[in-house]
C-alpha cells in the first residue's frame, strides 16, 4: 500500500541556539551524538520533517514502542531511522498531490499506523510542549523571513538552481552602484554631455520604480498600473500634475518603448544619472545641440548604453575583482544553507551571466573561506553555468561550451553532464542532464524578470525572489506603525463623519424636490438642515488638514520620496508587489535566510482576502484598514502587501486637488 503522509507544521524563525538545544536532547532517540558536529552526516541531523520539531513520542512511550523509536548508537543519524522500519521516503513514483495541490515527492510517511492513533484528540501544542519547543514563533526576526506568494513543499524540490550577483554574492549598493555610476559618467562627459556637479543619490529612486522614458519622468504604479507618485528630473511633481499627466492611462510593461521597470538594484545607477541628465536637458543651452534635440527618450538611449558598458565591460569588473572586499558584503550563512539542501539530497546549479573569470573570483571570495577543509565553492554545486544570458538562457538553445582547463579552455560540446561547467547552453538541456523536469526545480534570483518571471512562465518553475531591501521596509513598516494607525482611526471617522454629510445632501435634495424626507424625524426645518450640515462640513476640513499631512509623510521610514517599497496610495499594494506576488512563489532579503528554515519546509500561502470580507470578519472599525506593519499580521498573513480591503476605491485617481483636500469618502 501507499504510505501515508504525515502532519506538516512549518516553524519559522526557529533560533538556531534554540534548534541545537532541541536536537542535542534528541540525541538519544535518533543515535547522533552531536548533530552539531563538523561531519557532514551528523550535520543532517539537524531538522526532522517538521522542521524542527521532534516526531517521535512522550518518553512514556518509547519504552511501549520499543526499538522502532530507538536508533543504535551509530552515525546514520535521522536517515538511520528510514532502515529501522520507522519512515519511508515517498519517491517520484509513489508520490501523490496533497490537498493544497504540491507533491508529495520527498516526504517521510510513518509505517506504524497505530502510533498515530495513539496521539487521540491531544492538542499540537502539548505535543510541542513535550520537547519544549513554541507554538509561536520565538525571538522571531521577520525581517529574516521566508515569505509565500505561492504554496511550495520545498520537499519535493530536487534540483534548486542559484544566481549570483545580489543573490549569492551581495554587494554593497553604494560602492558598486556608486562606481558604476562614475563610469557611466565619465562615458557622458566624452560624449559631451556637461556632467559637472552631479553626484551619486542612491536615495533618489529605489527598486520597483516605472521609467517613463517620453516625459522624462519616473514613476511609482500601484498593482493596477495607475501612478501614484512622479517624479520629473529630480523634482517630485504635485498631486494635480500627476493627474493631469497619467489620470487617464494606466503603465503598461508590454510598452517597452515608452516603460522601463526597475528590476533589480544593477538598476539604481542607471535610473539616478537618467533623471539628473533630465535636469540638464530642460535647462535647455546646457547640451550641445546634437544631444538637446535627442529629446528624453534619446537621453535614456545614451545613459542606458553607457551604465551597460560599465556593468558588463571591463574596467568595473577589474576593480572588483582586484580588490572584492570593497564591494562585497560576506555572509558566511549562504555556503551552510546551500550544504544543507545538497545534504538532504537536492542538486545544485549555479546559472549565472557573469563571465568565468569574474564569477571564480566572486565565489572564490564569497564561498572558500566558509566551507569545511578541502572544499571549493564548485563542489557545492552539481553543475555550474556561466555567460548564461538569461533570459535566453530560458527560452531558447545556444551553443555549449565545456570548461576544460582551469584557465578556461573551452570546447563545444552538444549535451551537458552532471560535475561540469559550463558556458552557455539551455535550461532544457540541464534538465536533461540533470534528470529533472518542470515544477521540480526552483529558481532563486534577484532580477523580477530575467530569473523570476521567465524561468516560471516559460518552464513553470518554482521560483524565489531576493529581495534586500525587505529588511530596511519590514523594519520601516514597524518605526510607521502607530503613524499608519492614527492615519486609521482618521480615515475611519472620515468616512462616518462624510457618510452622515451625504445622508443629510440627500435630505436636502429630496426637501427642494418637494418628496417626503428618507427618515421621519430626521430634520426638524430647513435652518437645523443647514447647521447640521455646516458642521459636519467644518469636522471633515479639520479631518483634511490632518490627514493630507500623515499621507504626505506616509512611509518615509523607507524612502522620503517613494514611501514604502510594497506601497502605493493608502491602502493598495505597489506595482513591484504586483510583480512578486504574480511570479514569485517565495521571496526573501537573502539566501542564508534558508539556515532559519530547513531543506524540508512547506510553505504555505497565507489567505487573501476581498473588499467585502471586511464586513464578514471583524467590525468596521477593526477592519476597514489592515496595517503590514502590525506585528500580529505578521505571522498571520506572511505575505507582503495582503489586503483586508481590496485596495484604494478611487482605482489610481489622484487623491487630490490643488487645494490638497482629500477625495469625495467614495474614493476613499
């Protein structure tokens, strides 16, 4: 018979010194002396299919069970226990789909059915409680969280492939953005642009933001695609401007011609030259008149071409690899996460668009110095890639080049094979080599759509997203905290205060029309109408002068400009979260975050609610605005960006005239 899959309970943010505690009272029961130990077969050990939590039962009970509970005192460790008759592994051809829709490739099912029974009706948290362990999430670092956009049993995950640059090799934003800009720079200047005075202002714009390359201008999008800020040059445009400019088109990414999306951080520089050489171009006499009639369109030509030669050629990349520890930020986490997955049995791939050299010196320096005696960074991984040029590299087949020396002599070669490396090439002929196909390997990149959107379109893999800057917004969400809940009561009595307005206007209209009023009772004469109404009409201007102030300030925890990352307007979610939402299936600040879980997790999705299930689960009041910074959220929902309320009513109209009143309580 087909084994019978048990209980999943994902623990996030387990500590590390709380885990070892737990494993090391454990030690008795799987055999393992030390699951900490520096031996790789003691080291897998460390997580039971509960991601850290201990199935075995009450030791009441082990003396019942007997030796199918009991492991010798060997170093087989947790595997020891699939030989004793206690799990087995659930391979590809006994797998099935479980109820939330994932394989059941790589579970352990119990064969004693009866020691299932026995537990009864006993609650999961005595269970937890037996081993000490919470059934909350202690010491909890959210801005170290693994969130979910997608259901994913990273179980049945057999081949997890990698990106470097920002992904497995994070760099200091300011060094390697900053000097690329200075290259980009200096490319202007020899093709006369007046570049004098202009500096570096990696605060000027942040990930996720729109370039709006026919009115020189760079804009943040809510989910719908309508613009909520703008900014012109460097000078952020007003409420009126921005609806009197995009109040009737929506962004369309489809218009590569005209948008530009900020994918990734190799972005910034990019995006802070264009809008400073926007300056330069209205100040008009300033450019050589071959360069002024290129309009703004042309100037984003002539910037994007030069921070693509400092990215890619070079002199950049010389300077880095001369001297990485200018530019790269270690973490020594990220090379015991990925052995962790390799020890659990998953296969490794590194697919990167950096060449050979360069991505030897990164790894080298990122990798050696944090793996056990006698390992390199290449040994971590089944099958490396470099010069892949994604997105290609996913949607069709070029040439393969086998690396033969050590200094880099390649050969062509028509298939790839396991322990190799690679140059170019195809995914579809890793997964061949490889032996995997589809939703069995996951995807881990900081680029939204070169690794994101078209490994999970074009071959439906699973896909994690890198996100760094999540830690600065988690954070900036929690100091915005008390801020965006005064903002709520505010909005809140607004929208009473503008509801009784609009019962008493419909009074009015229907008295003038000469039909009986709504409410018998409700206006005793015209002059009681008249001061009801004018009073109403007084609270919700003071209501105005206070709100319009908090909306402005809203988010700038973050950034000053832009607000938060995963927000756009009051309540909806920004186009980035959009993106993320839509095409990754999990997304984190960096890889290591994967310590903080284990090889075997289930993610699961949080729920995600419409406008109208406000009503049916809380009152009014508690439910009309759910904040992302409330720390009970947190662990609830998981999920950047979850509405309670479907969003801004207004559908991306400004939320505002010149007089910076707020909008009609319809919109709001």
């Amino acid at each position: 018979r087909k084994p019978c899959t048990a209980a999943q309970h994902p623990f996030h943010f387990t500590t590390r010194a709380k885990l070892r505690n737990t494993c090391h009272r454990r030690s008795s029961v799987f055999g393992v002396s030390n699951p900490y130990s520096s031996s790789r077969t003691g080291q897998i050990a460390r997580s039971s299919q509960s991601d850290g939590m201990d199935t075995s039962p009450a030791s009441s009970d082990r003396k019942e069970i007997g030796n199918s509970w009991s492991a010798s005192n060997n170093s087989d460790g947790i595997d020891g226990l699939e030989g004793l008759g206690v799990f087995q592994t659930v391979d590809g051809e006994e797998a099935e789909v479980d109820a939330l829709g994932e394989s059941t490739q790589g579970d352990w099912a119990l064969l004693d059915h009866d020691v299932v029974d026995r537990w009864g009706d006993s609650e999961a948290s005595e269970v937890l409680n037996m081993f000490g362990l919470d059934s909350s999430y202690p010491d909890g670092e959210p801005e170290r969280g693994i969130y979910c956009s997608r259901t994913l049993n990273l179980r049945s995950i057999s081949l997890i492939g990698y990106d470097m640059d920002y992904t497995l090799v994070h760099y200091d934003v300011e060094a390697w953005e900053g000097r690329a800009y200075d290259y980009g720079l200096e490319t202007l200047r020899e093709a006369g642009c007046p570049v004098d005075g202009l500096s570096f202002d990696p605060k000027l714009v942040i990930r996720g933001l729109i370039v709006d390359k026919r009115n020189g201008n760079l804009v943040k999008a809510d989910r719908f695609g309508y613009v909520k800020r703008a900014m012109h040059g460097t000078r952020m445009l007003s409420w009126a401007e921005v609806s009197e400019m995009y109040g009737r088109e929506l962004v369309d990414l489809r218009d590569e011609g005209r948008w530009m999306f900020l994918n990734t951080l190799f972005s910034v520089s990019e995006a802070v030259l264009y809008m400073q050489m926007v300056d330069r171009l209205d100040q008009g006499g300033i450019l050589p008149g071959n360069i002024s009639a290129l309009g703004y369109q042309g100037m984003y030509r002539l910037v994007a071409k030069a921070l693509f030669r400092a990215h890619v050629e070079g002199k950049l990349k010389e300077e880095i690899m001369e001297c990485p520890e200018k530019f790269v930020i270690l973490d020594p986490e990220i090379p015991q996460a990925l052995l962790d997955q390799k020890d659990s049995g998953k296969k490794l791939l590194l697919i990167t668009n950096s060449d050979l050299d360069y991505t030897t010196r990164m790894m080298s320096y990122a990798f050696d110095k944090f793996l056990p005696d006698g390992l390199i960074w290449k040994d971590v991984f089944d099958m490396v890639i470099v010069s892949a040029r994604k997105p290609e590299f996913f949607t069709g087949a070029q040439s393969l080049y086998q690396v033969v020396t050590e200094d880099g002599l390649m050969k062509p070669v028509f298939n790839a094979a396991p322990g190799g490396v690679y140059c170019g090439g195809s995914a579809k002929m890793v997964e061949k080599a490889l032996d995997v196909d589809g939703d069995e390997t996951m995807y881990v990149g900081d680029h939204i759509y070169t690794d994101v959107s078209v490994s999970k379109v074009n071959l439906r893999w699973r896909t994690c997203l890198i996100l760094r800057e999540l830690e600065e917004e988690v954070h900036a969400l929690r100091l915005g905290q008390h801020e965006r809940e005064k903002l709520r009561r505010l909005m809140n009595d607004k929208e009473l205060v503008g509801d009784a307005f609009n019962q008493l206007r419909l009074a009015v209209q229907r008295q003038q029309a000469g039909r009986e009023l709504p409410e018998a009772g409700l206006v005793d004469s015209p002059g009681e109408l008249r001061a009801k109404l004018r009073t109403l009409m007084q609270m919700l201007e003071h209501l105005d002068r206070t709100i319009v102030p908090m909306l402005l300030r809203d988010g700038h925890q973050f950034n000053k400009r832009w607000g938060y990352l995963s927000r756009a307007g009051l309540n909806d979610k920004s186009h980035l979260t959009r993106q993320i939402e839509k095409y990754a299936d999990i997304y984190t600040s960096r890889v290591s975050n994967f310590l903080r879980y284990t090889p075997f997790m289930y993610f699961r999705s949080p729920s995600q609610s419409l406008a109208h299930h406000r009503y049916s689960t809380a009152n009014r009041e508690a439910g009309a605005f759910q904040m992302l910074g409330d720390p009970d959220w947190m662990p609830e929902d998981g999920q950047m960006g979850a509405e309670t309320n479907g969003g801004d009513g207004n559908q991306g109209a400004a939320p505002g005239g010149d007089n910076g009143r707020i909008g009609d309580t319809n919109h709001l």
